[in-house]
C-alpha cells in the first residue's frame, strides 16, 4: 500500500510541475478539436467542486488562526483582493472598450476569491504562507456575498444579474465542498492525510478538462478575440501583483508579506469564474465566451506565478539583513569582551 501512495505522491508532484504544459496541450487540442470536448461543459460546476473538496481536505481550523494572531494584516488582505482586482478589471475593461460579452468575463475573473494556487507559490517565493493560506480561505468564504455584489455593481450595465442565483451557485459549487472536505478531514484525519498527496494530481486534471471545455465552446470565435483576451488577462494579473506588493508596502510590511499579498492579490479563483460565466451561459444572460477570460487566467497565472515566485524567493530584506549584521556583530564583540 505505501508503494502506489508513494507512486501516486510522484505521478501528482510531476503533473503538478509539468501543469502548464498540459493544460496548453490539451487547450490546443480542443481547438483543433472542438466536438470531442464540448461536452465537457456540462460538467464543468462538478469538476470546480471536486478541486473545492480536496482543498476542504487539507483546511483545519488552524489555518484561520492567524485571523486572531494578526487580524490587521489579514483584513488588508481580503480588502485588497476585494478591491484591487474588481477595481482593475473595470478600469481596463473601460480604458480597452472591450464588448459587453468579453467584459462581463474579465469582471467576473476580477469579483472572484483568492486561488489556492497562491499558497504554493507564496511558499515557492518564500513568502508567509500561514497569511497567504488565511487569506485564501477567508476571501473564499466570503465569495457567496462578496462576488455577486461586486459582480452586480460593475457588471450590470452589461448583462441582466440576479445576485441570488449567484450566491446559490457559488455556495453548491464551492462552500459546500469545502464543508465536506474539512469534515472529512476532521473525521478521519490519518486516512485522508494518506489520500490528501493525489489531490495535485485530481486538481490538474479537472482544471485542464474545464479549460478545454472552455476553450471547446468557444474556438469559433477565439480565432478574432484570442489574443486580445490574452493581453487583458495578462495586464489584469500582472497589475494585481504591483498593487498588491504596494499595498504591503504602503502598511509597512516585512518582505515576506509583501511578497504574500503580491501573489495572494494577483492569482485568482478564475475556475469560479468559468463555473459561474458557464451557468450564466446557459440562462442566455452571457455570450460562451465570457468564460474564457477565466479558462485563459487559469493558465497564464500558474505560468506568471511560477515566475514571480522564483524571482521572490532571490530577494532579501534589507532591514532583515541590517538586523542579522547587527546581532552577528554584537555577537563577536561580546565573545571578544569574554576572550
């Protein structure tokens, strides 16, 4: 038995790294190929519950305590992903005079939580993961409420919003999940803590089946708008990592909040916003295509988050190093008193 969990826990770790590949792989082909994966689209609010639940498996209540621990930073946190993003995909939505169709999805990418993915990557650039991990799952439970408001009050000019039926599906396709993993985990915690090492594995798989779903639907028209989808997608996250480090910045926080608030603001949950533009979708209030700002995000921000990661984890803080110098001389000075 410890030999195929062994087995899955490297199988899991190299779809995990070679994740991008992948999901560019599988999102031409279902370019070339769009009939083979269109039914994949009705399944799509289930896949984004399965990536909810693994996520519930490895969530305690340990994780919000740094809600207690250090509540000021932590509602800088949520307030800037609530605020940054929604806030820029509108002024770039305006400033590009995107159509109403491709606008309602990149608002729908900007209204949505933190992505989990964020955490991996705050430990990559060696940030705080503890804050970054706290912040994630904050803004998430807070999404039922938050993401239809936000959505409604940029969006509305657009398309016909019902923020009821927003909150519904947000709680089916990503509270609920969550409960169920924490519940489980909770529950019958040596089990999963065995199982928890394929959820990378399980993860990858259904974002890739969603983005090709996506990119399925609606490869007629992604030969006009592709690339100018692409450019907002990226501004948008590459934006949301300034802000976000500026905004540590500006309340004075160490390096290694910075860096947390930079990659926690910049990723998104953009596979909620593929749930939810698909389930708009199929009420006739948005064109197919308002989800593919979401699938495209899915992609670029693993790539843009890998990167910024890496460049993180080489930086120091000078106030940090100034410090270590400090006590290291004192050290010596003292040793020299004794000798």
């Amino acid at each position: 038995m410890s030999k195929i969990i062994l087995f899955l826990e490297r199988l899991s770790s190299f779809f995990s790294k070679t994740f991008a590949f992948w999901v560019i792989f599988f999102a031409v082909i279902a370019y070339l190929f769009p009939d083979f994966f269109k039914p994949i689209a009705a399944f799509i609010s289930i896949l984004l519950g399965i990536v909810m639940f693994g996520m519930g498996l490895t969530l305690s209540p340990h994780d919000f305590s740094e809600v207690f621990k250090r509540p000021i930073q932590v509602v800088i946190g949520m307030v800037g992903q609530f605020v940054i993003m929604p806030t820029l995909a509108f002024v770039l939505v305006m400033f590009l005079n995107l159509p109403p169709e491709i606008a309602s999805g990149v608002m729908l990418v900007g209204c949505c939580p933190g992505g989990t993915a964020s955490n991996v990557m705050s430990f990559i650039g060696k940030g705080d993961v503890p804050l970054s991990v706290t912040i994630t799952a904050c803004t998430t439970l807070l999404a039922p409420v938050v993401t239809p408001a936000l959505f409604y009050f940029f969006a509305s000019q657009w398309i016909n919003i019902d923020p009821y039926s927003m909150f519904i599906s947000i709680i089916q396709i990503v509270i609920l999940p969550i409960i169920a993993g924490v519940f489980l985990n909770f529950m019958f915690r040596d089990t999963v803590s065995k199982v928890v090492v394929c959820l990378p594995m399980v993860s990858v798989f259904a974002i890739i089946s969603i983005v090709a779903a996506v990119v399925a639907a609606s490869a007629e028209r992604l030969a006009s708008t592709g690339l100018l989808i692409f450019a907002v997608v990226v501004l948008h996250n590459c934006l949301g990592y300034v802000f976000g480090y500026s905004l540590a910045k500006l309340f004075r926080m160490k390096l290694a909040q910075k860096k947390t608030l930079a990659i926690e603001i910049g990723m998104q949950n953009s596979g909620l916003s593929v749930a939810l533009a698909n389930k708009l979708a199929m009420t006739g209030a948005v064109d197919p295509i308002a989800a593919v700002p979401g699938a495209i995000f899915s992609v670029w921000h693993n790539i843009s988050g890998t990167i910024i990661a890496t460049l993180f984890a080489n930086m120091s803080d000078k106030e940090e190093i100034s410090e270590e110098t400090e006590q290291v001389s004192s050290h010596d000075e003292l040793k020299e008193s004794i000798s």
